[in-house]
C-alpha cells in the first residue's frame, strides 16, 4: 500500500504499526521516528515559527480571520506519488493541513481519485487507540493493531490503577500550560492525562479545545503543579520562552512557583501530539504529579522534562 501522512501523529502511528517502508511522503512537522526525517514533505507552514509566541499567535490569528490556511499541500509531490491511502486529521485546523484542502485537492486531481481519504479526530486517549486501529483496518493489519494497542493499555492501567484510590486532597491542582502568550492552558487530551496521572486539571476540560485564561484565573486556581509545554516546541526552546513566566504578574505567588514545581516539558514530542506517545506523557506526568507514588518506576522519560527554578 501507497501512503501519506499529513500528520506528525499518524506517522508515529505508521511506524508503530510496522507500516513505515510504505510510507512515501510526511508533513512538515513530522520528526518521529527519526526515520521519517529521510521522507519527502508534503505539507510546509506559512507561519514563522522562529519570532516570540505573542507574534506567532499574532499571525495564527491574522491567517484564520482572513480565511486563510496556515499550511500548504505540495499537490505536484501528491499528484506524482498516487497514493493508495492518505491520512488526515479533522479535528484543528491550526495545527495541520486542513482536511476541506485535501478534500479539494483529491476532487480535482485524477491521479488521487481512486485514494482513501483517513481522517483522524481525537480528543481523548481512547480516541488515539481507536486511531490506531482504524489505521490498522485500513491497512489491513488489524492483528498487530490489536496486539500494540494491547501493549499501551497494558502501560495506561499501571498508571491508573495506583492513582484510582486517590482522595480530592490527595491530588495536586495542576496547570498544563500549551502556550505561554497569550496563556493557554492544554484542553484536549491533556486534562483525562493530568486526571490519570493523579491531579486535578481545573482550567480546561478534556474533550475540549484549547481556550486562554486570564491571570486572574490562573491565580484563583493557584495551581500546586505547572507544567510548561507550549505547542510545537521542543525542550530547548521550551526553556528559552519559559523565562518570560517570571516576568508574569502574580507568577511568584503561585503555590507552584513558591514550592518549586514548574517543569517544562517537550511537548513537541509528548503531550501536543496525539500519537503513541501520549502512552510515555502519561508516564512523564506521572512522576511529575504523584514523584512519591511512582518514585519505584524507572520510565525512562527524564530526557523530555527538566524543573524550572526561579
């Protein structure tokens, strides 16, 4: 089978499943598995990535007021691979290629008539399983979708199963911060991770969409646990933004702040993406939420997060 993935998710998706050597063409955005870096784009963004995160909200903002998409599709790559199967996403279209494009796109190229048109819409870690077994239907590998979906839930209940005896007290309030300005708290999957994870998500609720807070919510909350993983962005980078929080008025009063527990986290790899590794955000989360009940396990993940101090 002839395939593209239009989305960083999906191609860890494809890899995982053993699908990797019949995948001809990725996104802009794809990085993982590092085997992917070798694979043509077809996907670019037309948004500038390198300036601050208030410009870059700022030209989000302008795109989509205007109507127009953030990112392009390479339709003489597309047109030139005739793939048997293109993977999609449905759910944002500020963080990837817009399915009514790639709709168009197949509507009037003969080259991709005959092309399935996958879409994924997630919103949940139940969602991301049940991707990753619609993928394996659609390539016919239903098995072995199974099998590795067997193995993540496996990962998911060790979590859940030392969590769910947690009293309200017993859990941290927790602030998963996905863009620092304007303030985002992460929506989405994010807060059912947090949950999982043995803390309280109060500033977004799961299933739903991203929205910003205001200090004065951020303060009413006053969060025991913040987590600093803007969208898009890797460790590093997340490191470099992360030194405007001090700056924010009311950010030392936190009971975070004030208890040390700030961390930023690669969210580029792990809790932006709704892929396989929301598996390993979990985990990460995890250690970071409840350190004394998962001080016994050795994850691995101490690569993706580092503590901020003040």
């Amino acid at each position: 089978m002839r395939i593209v993935s239009l989305l960083s998710s999906a191609t860890e998706m494809l890899f995982a499943l053993g699908l990797g050597e019949q995948v001809l063409a990725v996104s802009h955005e794809c990085d993982w598995p590092p085997e992917a870096l070798e694979l043509p784009r077809a996907t670019r963004s037309r948004i500038d990535s390198s300036q601050s995160s208030n410009a870059i909200d700022g030209q989000v903002k302008e795109f989509l007021a205007s109507g127009k998409p953030l990112y392009e599709l390479d339709e003489p790559l597309l047109r030139k691979l005739v793939p048997d199967l293109i993977v999609t996403q449905a759910q944002c279209d500020v963080c990837a290629i817009r399915l009514a494009d790639v709709l168009r796109l197949q509507s009037d190229a003969p080259e991709l008539q005959h092309a399935r048109v996958l879409q994924l819409n997630r919103n949940s870690l139940e969602d991301v399983l049940h991707d990753l077994a619609r993928i394996g239907q659609a390539t016919q590998i239903e098995a072995a979708a199974e099998q590795l979906i067997a193995g993540y839930r496996a990962r998911i209940a060790v979590i859940a199963s030392r969590t769910a005896s947690l009293t309200e007290m017993q859990r941290p309030r927790v602030l998963c911060i996905e863009w620092i300005e304007p303030l985002m708290p992460a929506g989405n999957w994010t807060p059912q991770l947090i949950e999982l994870a043995g803390g309280v998500s109060g500033l977004a609720v799961s299933g739903e969409h991203s929205r910003y807070a205001t200090r004065e919510e951020v303060a009413t909350f006053d969060p025991q646990v913040i987590l600093v993983a803007p969208c898009g962005f890797d460790l590093p980078r997340t490191l470099v933004e992360a030194k405007q929080l001090p700056r924010v008025r009311g950010w030392q009063q936190l009971t975070a702040v004030q208890q040390g527990n700030v961390f930023a986290i690669d969210g580029n790899a792990l809790l932006n993406r709704s892929g396989p590794r929301l598996v390993e955000s979990l985990e990460v989360l995890a250690q970071l939420i409840q350190p004394e009940l998962f001080r016994d396990c050795d994850f691995g993940h101490e690569r993706y997060w580092q503590r901020l101090t003040a």
